[in-house]
C-alpha cells in the first residue's frame, strides 16, 4: 500500500470521509496536470470519486498512477468563476464545477446545466449574482436546494421538490438586482 490509498491496513468496506475523497480527487488533478489522464479520463474518475462510498471503491481510481512526492496541491475545482457581461454564456454537458462557484451575470445571460456536470462533494455553494441580467440554472433530478439569497427589483425562482435524500446539496447564496434567476431541475435520462 501506499500514501494514495485512503488508509493503509484499513477494511476497504470502511465508509469514506470527505477528506479521503479529495485527498484521491487532489491526486487525480495532479494526474491531470502532469499528462497522466486526459481530461475526460479525469472527468470520469472525480465523478466516480465523489460517488464513491467505501475506502474500496477509492484505491481502483488511483491504482494505475505512479507514487508522486509529496500530497497534491488544493484541488483545481475548489473555487470557480462564470461571469457573463453584456454576453451570453451557456455551460452544460460534461465539466467540473468547482465545490464553491460564483455565478455572475451584468446585462447579460448565463446557462449552467448542472444537470451532467461532474460535482465535486456532497455539497456545493452556488453564489448566484445578478444585476440587470438573467441566470439560468438546471440542478440534477435528485438534487436537493437550498435558497439562501436575496433579491431587489427582480425574479428569483427556484422550483422542484427537496430531491433525494443521497443527493448532492446545492446552496444558493447571492443577490439578485434588476434581474432574474431562475433554478429547475434536470431530467436525466
């Protein structure tokens, strides 16, 4: 065994903490970085990593990578930013969302699917601003919301139910002004 596996000598069918889940996501960015995985292969791996329940689902995603010197750096997708300004952007299909993402949108428009995207942890904070424009967000089918934002002059919609109980949390924090957002649950198919 190595430092890549959660716990050496540990029972593989030992839940895993979110700490052993970045700790293997940290790798796996590191894997990225240096030309090991190809984005997609990284993409594939960190959805598995964040699903994962056991220590023994972990140590397969890491087995084919070599022994690195050291722990990986904080992980490439703890923070992110979409700013659409007098533009319109649309972010859908398969990409990772960072676990904390900023949503911004000044006279203009921003599409995010979260529907497909690759969610690193159980939880993930969406700081949604807009100011005189518009936000679109789909949540995966099984993902439960929590509103915490605030709006002047605007719409703020967020609709479907509380989701599955085993479902990604996603927190909505932010102000909407002169503007509007709009969340809704995906259909996965």
């Amino acid at each position: 065994m190595t430092y890549l596996t959660p716990y050496a000598g540990d029972d593989p069918a030992q839940r895993a903490s979110d700490a052993d889940r970045d700790r293997i996501a940290a790798v796996l960015g590191e894997a990225l970085a240096t030309g090991r995985l190809t984005s997609l292969e990284h993409a594939d791996r960190l959805d598995s990593v964040y699903h994962a329940v056991t220590l023994g689902e972990l140590v397969p995603l890491i087995r084919d990578l070599p022994d690195v010197s050291g722990q990986a750096s904080a992980l490439p997708t703890d923070r992110l930013r979409i700013s659409a300004v007098f533009s319109k952007i649309i972010r859908r299909g398969r990409w990772i969302a960072g676990r904390h993402t900023e949503l911004s949108a000044v006279f203009g428009a921003l599409i995010v699917d979260l529907d497909e995207a690759v969610l690193p942890g159980r939880e993930v904070t969406l700081e949604v601003n807009s100011f005189c424009g518009k936000i679109i967000i789909t949540v995966p089918p099984d993902a439960r919301v929590i509103d915490q934002g605030g709006t002047v002059f605007s719409k703020r919609a967020i609709s479907g139910g509380d989701g599955a109980e085993n479902g990604p949390l996603i927190r909505l924090t932010g102000n909407a002004r002169f503007g509007k957002i709009v969340v809704y649950r995906g259909t996965r198919r």
